[in-house]
C-alpha cells in the first residue's frame, strides 16, 4: 500500500462510511489513487464461462453501483469488474444509516437496499466502458414492483448490450421477501425469462446467480439441480449473511447482510458442496471473506474458477487487488500449478 493510500485510509476510516466510500469513488475518478495497470502472467490467465481473464481476482457488485469508476478500476489490477446491482426505475434504497464497520471483525454490515440510478442511466455510462476491461452487471428487482422476476428480464435487455457478463441477484437480505426467489419453482420461472431475454440480445452473455450462504443442504441441491438445468453459466456463491455468529463489534446487531472475514469459513462450505453437486459441468464464482492471496487459493482450491473482493478493500486499500493476483500467482507456482484451472476444486474435500 503506497504511503498516499495509507493516508486516505486513515482519513476515510474517521468518516461515516457511506461518505467514505463515496469520497472513495471521487478519488478514483479524480486520479488520486495510484494504479498498478493489468495483473497478469501465464499462471493467471484464465478463461470463466468463455470469459477470458487477466487474472481471476475480480471485484464484487456493490463497489461501484451505478458504473461512474470504470476507468481506473479497470486499471486497479481486477481480472474483471461487477458493477450494480441495477433495476429498473432508480430507487433510493433504505434510510441512512445503512453502511456499518465492524473494525473488530474486519467485516461490514449493509442495508443499502438497492439504491442506484436505474437501468437506462446505468447503461448509458456502460456505453462508454473502456475497452478490454471485462465488466459484468448485477441485475435486481425494484423494491415496489409488481413483478420482481419481470424485472431482472428488463434490467438484462437494457444493459446487456453493454457488457460481458450478468449476475441475477436474488439472495440479497436487504429486499423484503427477495430471497424467497431462490426457492425451487420461483427459480425457475424466473431464470426463464432472464434466459428468454438472454436469447433477444444480439451477442447472448453469459448469466450468473448468486445465491446466499443461508442455505440449507436440500436447497443447495435444489440450486445445483435448476443451474443445471435452466442453461445457467455458473454460480457466484456468496452473497452477505444473517448471521451474527461470533462477532466482536458494536455493531454486530444491527440489521443487514453481514459481509468480510466472518463469511469466509460459511461461503467457502456452500461453494464446495456446489461444486460436488455440478460435478465441474459450472464454473462457480467464490466471494466471501477473500481478503489475501491465501484465502483466494483456498476458494480455488475449494471449487471456484475465480473469486471476488468487497469489502477486504475497507480494510486492505484498493492495492489489495494487485497484491491478491500476485500472491496467487506465487502459490500456483509454489504447488505446481501451470495454471488457474488446474488447481480448481483440489482442496474441495476439506471443506465438505
């Protein structure tokens, strides 16, 4: 971490921190952050769903909900970038404040609620993504809409034009009822409409859904059985928590989804117990609690074809990215792997 990163750390870590992040993004766009450039190697290089990646270090929807820093985070050292989630009329998201550190645990608590600018602004700023980055869209459902699964269609046949990828979102906490989407039927009916509108775009993308570590083991099985089936093009598991196991902070009860270090052991379980399921026929997406080089091998080793960062970038400087890519690369080569894909799921036994 470079000594002006430090220093804004210090200074973002005394604000709120929606201010902060916000102020973060500011200074992304202002140039203020130095910015290594792509991170990559022959280890690295790795190809997800037809995606091909620099490396697969890539940076979690959430960071950037409405696509203003695409620029410099395609210069940050990413393998690839998910920007939203998106809807599709604009919407405020949940009363301030919805954003909490939990210092202690090296982890955050959010309530956002999907707050962002809606789909047709958001595709417009997408329009004018800089070229070669991979970036990808969280799609979501407006809070008040009639029909949520509707939803995730429209925000998918206004904005995939524009990128590389899409993640249906149906596991945050912070939509009342939003996760009952990820039940059997509802799922179903929902992943053939984004499928349908999928069909519509002139180059089809690839469409992930991420699910919540909130699973019993019968409904995993139920995911695995309908990503499978519905032509789904892999699996980010996970989304935040509930639960509140464990945690130090002051904080710990406040409502929302838990994310950061807490998550790690529980979303890492449900990845590779999905990767037993898929038998490998997916490529899975392993985010939760990724905050070094280590922790990345280990989701690889558990299952996943590439991993993402949130909120390890509160704590670690948006560095972190860089650092992770090439620290990943030194254990590849400490083990013997000639790259990324060899490694998936070697380690997937001691986590099920």
């Amino acid at each position: 971490m470079s000594v002006i990163e430090t220093m804004g750390m210090a200074l973002m870590r005394r604000m709120d921190p929606e201010a902060a992040h916000g102020l973060a993004l500011k200074a992304l766009g202002m140039g203020l952050s130095p910015l290594p450039g792509s991170v990559t190697s022959d280890r690295l290089r790795t190809t997800v769903a037809g995606l091909d990646l620099p490396n697969p270090v890539g940076l979690a929807a959430g960071f950037d909900k409405n696509a203003t820093a695409l620029a410099p985070l395609a210069r940050a050292g990413f393998g690839f970038i998910e920007v939203g989630a998106a809807t599709p009329r604009p919407q405020p998201g949940n009363p301030k404040p919805r954003l909490f550190r939990l210092s202690e645990d090296r982890a955050a608590i959010n309530r956002f609620g999907f707050n962002n600018d809606g789909m047709e602004v958001i595709a417009a700023r997408l329009a004018t993504r800089p070229k070669g980055a991979i970036v990808g869209l969280n799609l979501g459902a407006n809070k008040d809409s009639d029909d949520r699964s509707a939803d995730f269609a429209h925000v998918l046949t206004c904005c995939g034009p524009h990128v590389d990828f899409a993640t249906v979102n149906v596991s945050s906490p912070n939509t009342e009822n939003l996760r009952d989407l990820q039940g059997k039927a509802a799922l179903e009916a929902l992943l053939a409409g984004v499928m349908e509108a999928r069909a519509g775009l002139a180059v089809p993308i690839p469409i992930f859904l991420k699910i919540a570590p909130d699973l019993d083991p019968s409904e995993i099985e139920d995911i695995a059985d309908v990503a499978l089936s519905s032509g789904l093009s892999g699996i980010i598991a996970t989304n935040t928590t509930k639960s509140r196991d464990g945690l130090q902070s002051a904080h710990r009860d406040e409502m929302g989804g838990l994310s950061g270090q807490p998550l790690f052991e529980m979303s890492t379980r449900v990845l590779a117990r999905l990767s037993q399921l898929t038998e490998g026929k997916l490529p899975l997406i392993g985010v939760g609690g990724v905050g070094s080089a280590e922790q990345a091998y280990q989701k690889i080793r558990a299952g996943a074809s590439a991993v993402q960062l949130y909120t390890a970038l509160v704590y670690g400087g948006l560095s972190l990215a860089a650092e992770i890519a090439r620290g990943l690369d030194e254990l590849l080569a400490r083990d013997g792997f000639a790259t990324v894909a060899e490694a998936v799921a070697t380690g997937r036994s001691d986590w099920i």
